[in-house]
C-alpha cells in the first residue's frame, strides 16, 4: 500500500479500537480517541523506515533518511542471518524485519516504556515524531506542496496542545492504566496497532508480507503472507485508491461516531 492508504486505515483501526472500548463499558475519553487515531495514523507509515524511497524516508530529511538507511542494512543483515533454504535471496531489507509482529511490539513497548519514564519531553518526542507522519500521510498533498519546516512547526505545536488536554484530570493522561506512575503507559498501543496494520495492508498486496516472523510457516521463516493470489493486488492500484481508501474513511467515520455515543 501507499502512504495515504497505510495513514487511514491506522486511524480507523484506532477509531475501532474506541468504539469497541465503548461498547465494552470503558470508553475512551475524546483526547484519547483524538491523539490515538492520530498516533496510529503516523505509526502506520513507520514499517517503511526500510525504505528509502517512502514517505517517512523524507518526513525529518537527512535523519530520517540517513536511519531509512541504517534501517535497510540492519534489516537485511536480520534477514540473511536468520533466513531458511527455502526463503528467496534478497538484495534488501524491504519488507523484512520491520514488517513483523515481534517489531510492531518492540517499537510499541519501547514507546510506552519511554513515555513512563521520560516524562512529558518524552512524551512530546513520541507525539511529535507520529504527528508528523501523520499529516505526511493524512495530509500528503498539502505536506508535498509546503515546506518540511512548516510540517515539522504543525507538528511541534500540536503536540504541545494535545499533550496540554492529555495532562488534564481526565482526559487520558491515565486512560487504561490508572495505577500511579502508569500516566501515558497506553501510547504505546496505538503504535502497535499502527504497525500491525500497515503490515496487513502490505499482505494484501501483490509481495505478501511476513508478519509472523521468526515463527517459521512451513519450510519458510520468513513467510509472505497474504490472500490468495487472485485477491491481491498492487501498491497504488486503483483497487487502493478507489475502494479501500473510501472504505477507511467510512469505517472511520463509523467508528468514531459510536466511540463517541452518536451511534
């Protein structure tokens, strides 16, 4: 899938994730809901750091892609030391290690660990960096047309604001988990949802993806998984753009409304 795609189905998975929590008697206050969707928006696009020529390769310039390509070798590294006889050679790291279950929750835990421990700078980092993925793929044709330093100001300051209304009594700071210390524990989640989708996303399409590894899948440990062949199809394809994309935002608008008690 392509960037836009990936950012709207990580905010409508998150926007599920509130009206599922809602259905079951703990609904997200609306902050949570808020930052949530656009966490998992921004996490959505972050499976692609293996990648040069993707969107979060030019969201913080030279140091996103200067990690874009420590990414790739560290990726590639993982995948030859670790693949089976049966597992094709590779000349890159796309679609390899950071398109996995055991990254999504690395990352996700690695987060909510450095949300509890770091404080608010912390916190403001984990915002602003998924922030700023999240107009690059929510808003991708206004983020082209400005400048990176406009981008990165939009992202500054909303996650300033939004960690201001967070940091409210209850309006999320301690959503989920509630034990003292625990404030911003929940972060983390988003960030794994958002991973997870965007691995899904890329198992519907024409590669496969290898979401289960290291869990071998036959003779194979690094596994595509997908649909049957005929129900692919390829990245930025008109089955993306004209169906999946309004069905994201249908199913997110949905969402949103029964977390919210409209429906």
């Amino acid at each position: 899938m392509m960037g836009p795609a990936h950012s709207l189905s990580g905010a409508a998975a998150w926007l599920g994730v509130g009206a599922a929590a809602a259905a079951l008697d703990h609904p997200m206050p609306w902050p949570v809901l808020v930052v949530g969707a656009l966490i998992c928006a921004g996490a959505a696009l972050a499976p692609d750091l293996d990648h040069k020529s993707a969107t979060i390769s030019r969201a913080f310039g030279p140091v996103s892609r200067g990690l874009c390509e420590v990414v790739d070798k560290l990726s590639y590294a993982v995948y030859k030391a670790t693949r089976s006889s049966a597992d094709p050679r590779r000349s890159g790291g796309h679609r390899t290690l950071t398109h996995t279950w055991l990254w999504a929750v690395l990352i996700g835990a690695g987060c909510s660990v450095a949300a509890v421990t770091g404080g608010r700078w912390a916190v403001l980092a984990i915002l602003f960096v998924h922030l700023v993925l999240a107009v690059e793929g929510l808003l991708w044709r206004a983020a082209r047309m400005s400048s990176d330093i406009l981008v990165w100001l939009l992202g500054a300051t909303s996650a300033w604001i939004l960690a201001g209304v967070l940091d409210q009594p209850g309006n999320g700071a301690a959503w989920l988990f509630t034990e003292p210390g625990q404030e911003y524990l929940w972060l983390g989640l988003p960030i794994v949802l958002g991973a997870l989708v965007h691995d899904i996303g890329d198992a519907l399409t024409v590669s496969g993806c290898p979401i289960l590894w290291p869990i071998p899948v036959g003779r194979k440990r690094w596994y595509p998984i997908g649909p049957p062949k005929a129900l692919r199809f390829r990245a930025g394809s008109w089955v993306e753009l004209k169906v999946l994309m309004p069905v994201f935002m249908l199913l997110g608008g949905v969402g949103g409304a029964s977390a919210l008690g409209f429906l």
